[in-house]
C-alpha cells in the first residue's frame, strides 16, 4: 500500500469517527432525588453464610488468644 493510499484510509477512518462520535450518547447522571433532605442510604454488605462462618470464627479465635495473652 502506497502512502498516498495510506493516508487515504487514514483520513476516512478518522473522518467516519469524527462523524459517528457525536451520536454515541454519554451515561446520563441519576436523577436528583424528590426530597432535597433526603440522604443517601449505605448499601448493605452481603455476605454469604460460608464468609459469615468464617469471620465469626476467626473473631472467636482472635478473642480467645486476646485473653490468654493478657
């Protein structure tokens, strides 16, 4: 491919993008809640029972090696 052709190919590349970039909508941002007081909420941890499991064991164990330092 000549360079001629090169450029070409290029410009029109470059050109299609330039044009089909503006139809491509941006991520609107959330609407402003009803109540201007309103705070936001937390979102909940969920957990599954298996890593609850194993965190109350872990906490149990850390207690107990807690007290027998002390």
């Amino acid at each position: 491919m000549s360079e001629s052709d090169q450029f070409r190919v290029i410009s029109l590349l470059s050109l299609l993008l330039f044009l089909c970039a503006p139809r491509v909508d941006a991520q609107q941002t959330p609407a402003v809640a009803s109540s201007p007081n309103a705070s936001p909420s937390a979102t909940p941890a969920v957990f599954s029972p298996q890593t609850l499991t194993d965190l109350k064991r872990l906490q149990q164990a850390a207690r107990s090696s807690a007290s027998r330092a002390n």
